[in-house]
C-alpha cells in the first residue's frame, strides 16, 4: 500500500482564518474555520485592514488547533497548501508568509493554491466518487464562473459575470432591504415565508457569461419607490430570478460539452433554493454534485484538497511564493 499524504491546509483570503489537515485530499482530519464575521458585521462589510489584523492574530491558534483535532504533529505534515490568491493582499499575505515560514522550518514542501480551484474541490471531499470530467458552477462572494473541469488541475472558464458576482449581489439586496452582512443566509431564510410573484428583469447575453448589476438595481430601485413591499415576497423573486439565470447557462454549457455530471462549489452554493432548483434537473438525466455546507463557505480543507491534487501532479512552490490578489484559474 502506498503511504498516506498528509496535507495541512491554510487559508486566509478574506475574512475566515482556517487551517485543516487532509489525507490524501479527500479525508478530512480537521478542520477549523476562525471566521471574523461578528466583527466585519458592524461595518456592513469585510474590512480588509481589520481581517488582515485578526488573521495575525489566529494564525498561529488555529494551525495549532488543526493539527491538536488531527491528533498528528507538525512532523507528520507530507506537504503545506496554502491560498495564495484570489483575495485581498493583505489577508491572503498573512497565510502565504505563514505557510512559507512553516515549509521552511519543517523542510516539508509547499504548494501555492487558488483559492477558487478549493472551492471546486470542495466537492472531492463531499463526494468520494466525483473524477473529471465535469462542470462546475462557481458561485461566491467574488465569483460567478462556469468552468469545464477537464483534469485534476486542468480547467476551462466557459462562462464568467461580466459585472457583479452573484453573492455580491445577495449581500447587496440584503442590505438594502435592512437584512444586514453577510446578506445571503439572511436572503435564503427571509425568501422561504415569501412568493416569487414580482417580476424581476433578466441580463440574456449571446454567450455563456453572467450579468447580476440589472436584477441588483431593479431591486434596489423597487424598494426605493415603496419601502413597504413585502421583503420575503422580493427575496423569493431575486432567488427564483437568479436561480433561473444560473440554470439556463449551465445547462446550455452542459450541452454544448454533452456533460452530464455538474458541480456547484463557493458560498452562495449553500442557498437551499438554487441546491434545489439544482437539483430537480436530475429528473432530466444530470447528476448534481455539491459540497455540504461547511465545505461551501470558505475554509481551508478545501485548499488541502486542490494543493494536494496540484502535488501528485508535480507542482511545487518555492520561498518566492507571494500573493496574487487576482489569480485566475486558467
Ligand atoms: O465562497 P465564499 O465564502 O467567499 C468567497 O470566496 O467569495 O462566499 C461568500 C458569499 C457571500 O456573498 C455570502 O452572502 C454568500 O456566499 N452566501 C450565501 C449563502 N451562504 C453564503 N448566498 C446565498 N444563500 C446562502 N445560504
Ligand atoms: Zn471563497
């Protein structure tokens, strides 16, 4: 039998400070997400000085913390993964430095990981069976993307948001309609009392990309003009209207690569009506995959998992490691 690998996850791109450790990239041993949104949430946002302040300040607790829920040591560690980008500077540079700091002292090797392949990987941990090829549907608080996931470590983006990403706009409306930060949560249960019976507009363009900012002001505009509208009943609209936006793309993508196998993966994939909504197209033949919900909001077994994957295929970081706040996937 082929020995174990052992990886210890570390992220810190926005506002969570996680570190987990994962055997061979689909078993996760631990897991612990510190996440600041109790003090992001007076300032109706993720400030990032503030998050790159508390990020100093976890980091080191909850690696620690990891490795105690583990039951292993740092000796044990096979390799660290950490998110080098997407994110903000000044918080993915606390987790990168970190990182580096360890696979130094450790003389263990280190993988610099996107952030957004995690989210995709998330998925390999929920489900043992999930391989490539398939298509995900990325959907976060800084991404809106459809990629053709060809291999491990080889993707396609075949659709992206031209403007808003779509939890951005969750948490847009939400504050407008005074639900308050982080919006999407607050959306999802305020819309399961409402009806979808207002009529929202939908951004149809010619290829596979994504638009949110028009649906985002028609409504904020609604609310503007009659404050009293019933919340739940917009909530429910804006969800089925989005859901409905994110199905037609996917599927026409799902077509066009006769793919039957679809992934969802980021924060907003925790909302209980588009997991439905996705659902239900498994009635006509597609196999929907998603991660359970701790798995969908950032955290840093999701990281192992990709840094892992970025390992057996040969990819290796060195101390010049930094942060690429707007890493892509391709
Ligand atoms: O993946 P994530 O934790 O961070 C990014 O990488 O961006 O996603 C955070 C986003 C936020 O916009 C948050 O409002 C949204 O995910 N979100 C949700 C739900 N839970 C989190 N949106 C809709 N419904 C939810 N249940
Ligand atoms: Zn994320």
């Amino acid at each position: 039998m082929e020995k174990d690998i052992i990886t210890l996850g570390i992220e810190s791109s926005c506002d969570e400070t996680s570190a987990a450790v994962v055997k061979n990239g689909r078993e996760v041993l631990s897991n612990v997400i510190n996440s600041q949104i109790k003090i992001h949430e007076k300032f109706g946002g993720v400030v990032p000085e503030i998050a790159s302040r508390n990020h100093i300040n976890n980091i080191s607790g909850v690696v620690e913390e990891a490795l105690k829920q583990a039951d292993l040591t740092y000796n044990d560690i096979d390799l660290i993964a950490c998110t080098y980008g997407p994110g903000l500077v000044g918080a993915l540079l606390v987790g990168v430095s970190y990182a580096k700091g360890l696979s130094y002292a450790l003389n263990k090797p280190l993988i610099g990981t996107n952030h957004i392949e995690g989210h995709i990987a998330a998925n390999y941990i929920t489900h043992k069976d999930l391989k490539p090829p398939f298509l995900c549907l990325i959907i976060s608080g800084g991404h809106t993307h459809l990629v053709h996931i060809k291999d491990y470590t080889e993707f396609e983006i075949i659709g992206k948001t031209r403007d808003d990403a779509i939890g951005e706009a969750f948490d847009k409306v939400a504050r407008v309609i005074g639900l308050g930060y982080p919006g999407g949560p607050k959306v999802d249960k305020m819309a399961k009392d409402g009806e979808a019976n207002i009529e929202l507009p939908k951004t149809h363009l010619d290829n596979l990309d994504f638009s949110f900012s028009g649906i985002k002001t028609a409504v904020i505009n609604l609310h503007h003009k009659n404050p009293d509208i019933n919340k739940s009943n917009l909530c429910a609209s804006f969800e089925k209207t989005v859901t409905e936006i994110l199905i037609e793309n996917t599927i026409k993508a799902a077509k066009q690569l006769n793919i039957k196998s679809i992934a969802l993966a980021g924060g907003v994939s925790a909302n209980s009506y588009i997991r439905q909504e996705f659902i239900n197209l498994e009635k006509k033949g597609y196999k929907i995959y998603y991660p359970e919900s701790i798995l969908c909001t950032d955290n840093a077994a999701m990281i192992a998992s990709a840094g892992y994957y970025r390992y057996i295929n040969g990819t290796k970081s060195d101390l010049t490691l930094n942060a690429i706040p707007n890493l892509k996937i391709e």
